[in-house]
C-alpha cells in the first residue's frame, strides 16, 4: 500500500513573512495528517526555502525548479549542491508553466531527474497534455514521450525514488477538472508504462494528480487505485484550506 501524498506547489506566491506563518501553523498541519497516515509538503519560492525548512524540520520542502549542473554562468539558476546545503531533498521537475514559458523538453527534464537521483535527491516529475493535445486524443501518446523520455537511464533502484504527477494543463488553474474516470485512466496507463520500465520498482513510485484539486473534490480522486495524492495550486496557499485537503482525503 503506497502512502497518500500532499504536496502544495506555491509558485510565484508568498513573501518569506507570509511563508513563515504558514510554515509555523504547519506544525499542526503535519500532525493532523500524519494521524490520518498522510504525507504533505510544500514548493516555496526559492527565496522562502529555508525559512518553511528551519521552521518545520519534518516538512517535505521541495524547490520548483533546479539546475542539473552543479555550478558555472547559468545565471538566475539554482544548483542542487545550494539546495541541499538547505537541507532541501525534492524538487519539482518539467511542471507544465516551465514546459510553456521557459521552453523545458523532456531531455532537460531528464537532465534534471538523473541530477536529483544521483544527488539522492526525490523528482517530483509533472507530465501532461494541452487542450488541444487532449481534444485531439493524444493524451496518451504524449505523456508516454514524456515519461519514457523524462525518465531514460534511471535504474530499478532509483525508480523507487521517483514521484510521478499527472496534471493535464487544460485544467491547471482553469476551474476545468478532469474528471476522476479520466484522472485514474491515466495514471494507471502511467503505472503501467512504469511497469514496463522499472518492474516490480512501479509498485513503490506514488502518482499523484493535480490540476484544480479542491477540498471539495480531492476526495473522488484519492478513491480512485492509482491515484496516490494530489499536487495542489491554489488551494494549497492558505493553512484553512490545506487542512481541509488533509481532512478530506479519506
């Protein structure tokens, strides 16, 4: 049985102030859904990183974004050695707004997956299709690409260490959900492009679905086998509405 999955990704929100009151009711947070045996974590900026970090030490904290080189002129960039030195140990990899706005690939986001893993560090790696994609009836062809792609030279060994989520992008931040039937066909389509890869190591990765997750509809989700958690946007930003994903999940 693979453990419920929480992760809230804040995206360009928050003033290291507004973190460090979330990061202080979090305390409360994280014990209510470790009563319920649920996992939960946040993506900062990076500029609030260690504050929700030195604040609560038993938080999963995750960055939004990495370099895979360890230093040199990539100015603007985060290295993993300045993530870890922070104590940070996740990052999200290839989420679709750095798809579309700063022109990541599926080989960049290998770069970075094989970066994190050889580092033992956690990929939070998003995949998912466009409207058009979607209307099209290429979900699936594309987000095979993007995980046998995203994914190429990762062991069995270290495929325990990955996290998968699928967040189709017409429904990120749009109010458009995709319904629970279609979110449960493609994660278990993803369990099984998984399985071809890695085995009997697919059974351990959790596969999480985001993309308008609400407290009033994570828990149709979280019913459905092959879904392991949610990556949450703005329902994740206030400590009130956190609570009630964690409540409702099951």
């Amino acid at each position: 049985m693979r453990t419920k999955l929480l992760v809230g990704n804040w995206k360009m929100n928050k003033t290291r102030a507004e973190a460090l009151d979330f990061a202080k009711a979090s305390i409360e947070l994280l014990k209510f859904a470790q009563s319920k045996q649920i996992q939960i974590g946040v993506t900062p900026t990076y500029l609030s990183l260690d504050v929700v970090k030195h604040t609560n030490p038993n938080l999963i904290v995750g960055a939004q974004n990495v370099n895979a080189k360890e230093s040199g002129a990539y100015t603007g960039e985060i290295s993993i050695p300045m993530l870890k030195e922070l104590g940070i140990e996740w990052s999200l990899v290839g989420h679709s707004e750095r798809r579309t706005y700063y022109a990541e690939t599926n080989h960049t986001c290998n770069e970075k997956v094989l970066a994190l893993l050889a580092n033992k560090m956690i990929p939070l790696y998003c995949v998912g299709e466009t409207l058009g994609q979607f209307e099209a009836g290429l979900t699936k062809p594309i987000v095979e690409a993007q995980i046998r792609e995203g994914l190429k030279g990762v062991s069995q060994e270290d495929a325990r260490h990955l996290v998968i989520a699928y967040e189709p992008v017409w429904s990120i931040g749009t109010g458009k959900n995709a319904s629970k039937e279609i979110a449960e066909d493609v994660c278990h389509f993803i369990r099984t492009i998984l399985k071809d890869l890695f085995g009997g190591a697919s059974e351990k990765i959790q596969i999480l679905y985001g993309g308008s997750v609400k407290p009033t509809n994570i828990k149709e989700y979280m019913a459905m086998p092959n879904i392991d958690g949610a990556l949450v946007g703005g329902a994740s930003l206030a400590v009130d509405s956190f609570a009630q994903l964690i409540e409702n999940i099951g």
